[in-house]
C-alpha cells in the first residue's frame, strides 16, 4: 500500500477518535446545564409570581377603597332616611341602599379571592425557594462529577491530539492539505473504505478500473463520485 495512503487512513482514523470526544463532552455537560436551566426556570417563575403578588396588592387596595366609598354611601343613605316623607322616596332610597348593599358583598368576596391568590402565590414560591435550594446542591454534585470526568476526556483526548500532530509531521505537506481540502466538506468520511466495489463514503459503485487502481495501491485514488480518498477495506 502507498505509504501516504496509509498515513491518511490512519490519520482519519485518528481525527474520528477525536471528533467522538465532542458528543460525549455534550453529554456530559449537559446535565449540568439541564439543572442550570431548571434552576434559572424557577427563578423566573419566583420573580413572575412576585409581581402577581404586588399586582394583587394594588387591586386589592383599589377593591377596599371602593369598599369604603360604597359604606360611606349606606350611611348617607341612613341619615338621609330621616329626613324622607313619601313612600316613593323611601322606596328608591332602600333599592339604592340594597344595590350598594350587593356591591359591598361582591367587594368583599373579590378581597377575599385576591387574597387567597397571594396566599397562593407566597405558598409556590416557597415550593420554588426549596426546589432551587435542592438544584443547588444538584449543581455542585453535577460540577464536581463532569469536572472528573472531562479531566479524563482531556487527558485521552491529549494522547490521540499529540499521537496526530507527530503524525501529520511525517506527512508531506501536500498531501496532508490534499486530506485537509476534502475533510473540510466530507468531515470524517474523507477516507473511505471500498467494499464490494462500492464506495462507503457515497455508497456509490465504482468502475472496473478506478477498482483496480484502489487494489494496487500504488497512488492516491479518490471516488469519482463524491471526491473522497478511497482504500480497500477487508471484506
């Protein structure tokens, strides 16, 4: 096999190594994240519920002032209640009183509801104080954990990185720029392997006689189809 297809198939099989290092850093990270966005979730759930609760309090103000004016009302109406002489007054002064009567019960049954909601409110933001405290013991686990295990990745990663670099120092450099051009689009199925007479970058069949130069291995061949470096892999 031409010594440079060789250390192009061994490069590649390098940079695959390498590049798997990158989904499992994700998975690793991401559960910390996961708890980060949770705890960052019932922050802003905390803060939501905080301004309803000042929200309430300022309808609740505006519910008892009302609540006032329309007692303020009954008790006009009670003095005035002296000074009536004819049943007709007397009549619309009691439909009056008994309007106001209703609004009264109505102020108060919203006072009422306003207030359970803040109660409502101050007890889910407790619940939420408490999930936040637990995710924050979560997240120390969760830090202490993924710094172990990227410390490890790290350091595996760290002996495939220097086991390439003192490989792509044997490697003319024009091919190596060759390998790099077609990694650039075909990521790691810049070499592929044939097999079958096909090529397992695209999957397409090649002719009898690029099929043959692959066999010989006597130079650099690339699949017609989609461009990558192709070798013969064992059945």
């Amino acid at each position: 096999m031409n010594k440079h297809l060789k250390q192009l198939i061994e490069l590649s099989d390098l940079d695959k190594s390498i590049d798997e290092f990158i989904p499992e850093e994700e998975r690793i990270n991401g559960a910390l994240n996961d708890l980060v966005a949770e705890r960052e979730k019932a922050s802003r759930q905390i803060d939501e519920l905080e301004n309803l609760i000042v929200d309430t309090s300022y309808k609740i103000d505006k519910q008892e002032t009302a609540l006032v004016e329309h007692r303020d009302k009954i008790a006009r109406h009670e003095s005035k209640s002296e000074s009536l002489k004819t049943e007709r007054e007397i009549k619309a002064l009691g439909i009056e009183q008994d309007i106001a009567k209703e609004q009264i019960n109505f102020i108060n049954d919203e006072i009422e509801r306003l207030q359970k909601s803040q109660e409502d409110s101050r007890a889910k933001i407790a619940d939420l104080k408490s999930r936040i405290a637990a995710i924050e013991n979560d997240i120390k686990q969760a830090k202490s954990e993924s710094k172990e295990a990227l410390a490890s990745l790290a350091d595996r990663k760290e002996v495939l990185l220097a086991n390439r670099a003192k490989l792509v120092e044997d490697i003319p450099q024009k091919v190596f720029a060759f390998y790099e051009k077609i990694r650039r689009w075909a990521g790691n199925r810049a070499v592929a392997p044939v097999k079958k007479q096909a090529c397992y970058s695209c999957f397409m069949k090649i002719s009898d006689k690029v099929y043959g130069e692959v066999i010989a291995s006597s130079e650099i061949v690339t699949c017609p189809n989609c461009g990558c470096i192709l070798y013969v892999a064992q059945e």
